[in-house]
C-alpha cells in the first residue's frame, strides 16, 4: 500500500502537490534516508529507513475506543481518596 491514510488526528488527506496541505511524506538528507510522514497538524511518525517503511507506520492504526469498550466490557473503580495517590507511588 503506497497511499497513506487520513490522519486519524485531523481528518486531513495525502497531498501530491508540493506546498499544498494535507500529509506528506519526506527524506531528511539528498541520499533519501531517513524517511518520514507529516500531516500539516503536526503529527508524524518516527523516522524510517524506506519510504515503504513510514507509509505503513503512518498507517498502522489501533483499533477504535468503541471496538475497545465492547471486547473489554465498562469497568467501575471506585477509590478512596488517597487511594490512587498510593497505587502511583507503589507502581
């Protein structure tokens, strides 16, 4: 897959023209390494060895908090106050 995803933070969609909004992916140096995708919120992803490999990352998404909530079922926590504070500490 050579197309990237619409970001899942602000909807915006791959752009082909150079200077226009959208995603992009980019090279950091003249030999074409690292690479790396960009979306015009600011999010991107790690820096990659091939374009190939950030137009996958960029595309890997997790599943949606919906599908989470409906697998995992609703979880009721109810702590005393200090409670948490000492479920930090011990880790």
């Amino acid at each position: 897959m050579d197309k990237l995803l619409p970001c899942p933070f602000c909807g915006a969609e791959e752009s082909t023209d150079e200077g226009a909004t959208g995603i992009w992916v980019w090279w950091l140096s003249e030999s074409g390494s690292p690479w790396f995708a960009q979306c015009e919120c600011g999010a991107r992803t790690h820096f990659k060895f091939t374009k190939e490999e950030a137009i996958k990352v960029w595309n890997h998404r997790v599943a949606p908090n919906e599908t989470l909530r409906s697998e995992l079922g609703t979880f009721d926590i109810d702590l005393e106050p200090n409670e948490l504070e000492r479920l930090r500490e011990e880790g």
